[in-house]
C-alpha cells in the first residue's frame, strides 16, 4: 500500500473546516516553519526533492531558489489552479476536500519566498471551489494564520482568489500571470522567467496545486524524510486521476514505486478493466504526453516492468517511453479507435490555441481538419505523411508548450498506431468500433 502524505486525512468528515484540520494536526507545519529561517525552509523543500506537481516536473527547491530579490520590490506566490488539462482532476480534489493543506502550504512557501500576498489563479469551470477556499482564508485569518503579524511572528501574508474565464491556455504560467494582471491571457516569451519578471514585472514563483500542498508534509516530516519515499528523482507522493476503461475511477495517492499494471488492476487503485476487456493504450499523464501501447506500458524495451514514476515513464524518450506530466491517466481498452481518439484531442488543442504564433495558430486545425478526413474514411496514405510532417513543424516552434502539447499526441498515435490509420483509409468503417480488435489480423 502506498504511503499517504496528501489524502491521509481526506476521508475524515469535516476536513474542510478548520477545527477539524486542525485537531489533525493541521497548521503545525506552519507553526514549525515560522521558527526556522525563510533560507532554511527553502533548504527543506531542496533536500526533499520535490518536483513540480503541473507537469514538467521542474525541481521545486532549484525554482524557488531562482527568485530575484531586488531591494524594495514585492515577490509574490502564484498557485497555478488552473486544472484544465484533459483526464486531470487531482487539484480539484484537494481543494474542495482539503482546502486547508493548500493553504498551509501557502503560507509556509510565501514565508520562504518572502512574500507579502500570494494568489491562488483557479478555473473558471471549477465554479464552486473558490467559495471553499475563501472560507478556508477566512478561517485561517480568524486563527491567527493569515493577515498581520501572524502567529505573533511580524510575518504578514494576504492571500486572494482568482477566477479565471475558462481557457485551458491561462494554466501557462505567463499567460496565467497575463490573466492575473487583467490582460488577455497571451504566454509571454521566455525568458525572463516568472521567477525574474513575473507578476506587475516582480519576481514571482508559480506553482501547482499539489506541489504547494506537498511542502506541508515536507515541513512535518523533513525533506530528507521526504526524499526517502518514492525512488531515484521521482520522491514523495504524486495524486494520480485515473479516468476512462476502469473499474475504479478516482483519485489516488501513489509513492511513486508502483508498477503500471498494478496500478490498473490492483483493487487499491483502478481495479482493472470493465466487462474483462483488454488493454490497448493509455495516456498517463494528461492529453498533451504520449500515448503508449499496452506492450509499452506494462514494460519498458529492455523487458523491465514499467513503473509509475517520473524516470521509468519517460525510458526509451519518445520512441518507447512518454511522460508523468500531470498525473492525469487515461486507460483506453481494446474498444477505443485510436484515430477518433486522437482527433478529438486535436480539436480540443485547436479551439484552445491563443493564435498568437503562426505552427500552432495554423496547424492545430489543419491537423485536426487531416484526421477528421482520415477518421470520416475520406482519407488517403498520403494524409498520414501530411499529418506527420505538420505535428513536426509545430513541435519546439511555439512561444508556449501548448503546440508541443498538441503536436505530441498525434506524432505518438501514428507512431505506434499506424495501421489503425491505415485501416480508416482502406476500409469504409472503423476498424475497432464495428469489429473489435479480435477480428483485426
Ligand atoms: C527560472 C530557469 N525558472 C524553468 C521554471 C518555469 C516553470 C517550470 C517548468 O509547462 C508542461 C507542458 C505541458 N529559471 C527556469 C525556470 N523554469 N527554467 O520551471 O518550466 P517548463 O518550461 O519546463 O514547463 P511549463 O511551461 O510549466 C508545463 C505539461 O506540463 N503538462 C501540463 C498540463 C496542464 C496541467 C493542468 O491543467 N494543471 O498540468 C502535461 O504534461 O504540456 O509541457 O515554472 O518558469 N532557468
Ligand atoms: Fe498561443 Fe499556441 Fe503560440 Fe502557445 S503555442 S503562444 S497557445 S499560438
């Protein structure tokens, strides 16, 4: 069973309010970190090995330890709730059950930071959450955990939330900060980095969710306690959302050394697959990492078993391997047609593309427009190369990650689903749909 830092309490009724959080122990890592010094916590969350929860799995400590400190110019914490990107929903879950260990997380990162006000920038979908948050604000402010000279300390902290508009681009972390300022969300060009020139052009850490939760566990029981759970580079915790062909989806809290399969059909996380189908791909970590065929994903080239963590998801690179990203895992089973798959994520990027540069604005569509001939079985052999060769000239040509995002998915489908393509293009009818895999030699 895997260790739980994060969702420990979260079955606990009443673990949104105050009082219950804290007869948990709840608030004790801030009281702890607000007797070390501001460096010493940084140090904590260095030692720990933390990477970023959002995505790119950016260390945590290196980041923070970036943070511009010019004489007389505010700093500021940005926790990025933003959770838009397909197949993920563990920050939702953390903060409508649990409000109260991102803002503990908070106050202890901003204490390091040293900054004064902090914002938590949090989807528009997620219409019900901010009202959680702010009476969790409220509560932590009534006792003594927010507002001036907190806890008798002279440390001050305001904290604010932000709705966004519902653009999966404002989870980017400059065009988020872009939203912030009251601009249309637009990703900036890095560098400078957020840490240099972030918010109102001050140094400004951006972070998850998760992540500024996990610096509370931290603070409680050591980073160098921290760096033993998991294994290598991937420590601690991760919140998995699983969602698609499973018999249990959810969210779940995993330390990282646990194998895929067991992840799918242990009864403790995904309990398998429904009505005894079989595995045919899944997408580990949200829409915009590759997807992997089940011979890919229960093991690596080599015939190691394939683990649920940073490093072992990524073995092989792109040509066997995929990506953590944000923990968001879809399973497909041997039903899913892996062109319509791919062709609804390819309209998803399109509609959410800023414009702002010419690879993404024009061949997010174009994209899309090429696989829904291929999926309408209008397509020709030569839509394939076509399709292949757009995916490369997005990839590393954009402003923001969104056109790498978009790019990676369909360069993995016709990768290791070439012949369902081929399939759309010589038959009138989707092979998986109307036939099942079974008949499919
Ligand atoms: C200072 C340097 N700071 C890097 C910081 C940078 C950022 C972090 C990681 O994209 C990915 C994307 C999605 N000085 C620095 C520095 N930093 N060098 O480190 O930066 P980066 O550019 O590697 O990633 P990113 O721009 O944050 C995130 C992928 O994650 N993704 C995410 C999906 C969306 C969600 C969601 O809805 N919650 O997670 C999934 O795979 O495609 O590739 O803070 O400033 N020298
Ligand atoms: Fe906008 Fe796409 Fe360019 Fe990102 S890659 S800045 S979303 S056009």
């Amino acid at each position: 069973m895997s260790k739980k830092l994060l969702l420990k309490d979260a079955h606990i009724e009443g673990i949104r309010y105050f009082d219950v959080y804290r007869k948990q122990g709840g608030y004790e890592a801030v009281e702890k970190a607000l007797k070390m010094t501001p460096e010493a916590v940084v140090e904590e969350v260095k030692t720990s090995g933390l990477r970023g929860r959002g995505g790119a799995g950016f260390p945590t400590g290196m980041k923070w330890s970036f943070l511009a400190k010019p004489e007389g110019v505010p700093r500021y914490l940005v926790v990025n709730a933003d959770e838009s990107e397909p197949g993920t929903f563990k920050d939702r879950y953390l903060m409508e059950f649990i409000p109260h260990l991102l803002i503990e997380g908070m106050i202890i990162s901003s204490f390091a930071l040293g900054a004064n006000t902090s914002y938590i920038y949090i989807r528009g979908e997620y219409s019900w959450i901010p009202d959680i948050l702010e009476e969790a604000i409220d509560e932590a402010k009534k006792n003594g955990f927010l507002g001036k000279n907190i806890l008798g300390t002279g440390y001050d902290l305001e904290i604010y939330v932000q709705r966004g508009a519902g653009a999966y681009i404002c989870g980017e972390e400059t065009a988020l900060l872009e939203s912030l300022e009251g601009k249309r969300g637009n990703p900036r060009l890095k560098p400078p980095f957020p840490a240099v020139k972030g918010l109102w052009a001050c140094p400004t850490v951006v972070n998850n969710v998760e992540t500024i939760a996990a610096v509370v566990p931290i603070i409680n029981i050591t980073g160098a306690e921290y760096a033993k759970i998991g294994v290598g580079r991937s420590t601690g915790t991760k919140l998995i959302s699983a969602c698609g062909n499973i018999n249990k989806p959810g969210v779940y809290e995993i330390d990282m050394t646990i194998t895929v399969e067991e992840f799918i059909y242990s009864d403790e996380y995904c309990g398998g697959i429904p009505n005894g189908k079989k595995l045919k791909a899944c997408i580990p970590g949200g829409s915009s990492v590759p997807i992997l065929p089940a011979n890919l994903l229960l093991k690596t080239i080599n015939g190691e078993p394939r683990y649920m963590n940073y490093e072992s998801l990524a073995d092989g690179g792109f040509a066997t391997g995929t990506m953590m990203g944000s923990g968001g895992f879809e399973v497909l089973d041997e039903d899913q047609c892996i062109v319509e798959h791919t062709m609804t994520l390819s309209r998803f990027y399109a509609h959410e593309s800023c414009g702002q540069c010419t690879p993404c604005r024009e061949g997010t569509p174009w994209m899309y427009k090429i696989l829904k001939k291929i999926e309408s079985g209008e397509g020709t052999s030569a839509d394939i190369d076509l399709l292949w060769d757009v995916q490369r000239k997005i990839e590393g040509n954009t402003i923001c990650p969104l056109g790498d995002a978009a790019a990676w998915p369909v360069a993995a489908a016709i990768r290791h689903f070439r012949d369902e393509f081929e399939w759309h293009i010589n038959n009138p009818e989707c092979l998986t749909r109307n036939y099942g895999l079974a008949n499919y030699a």
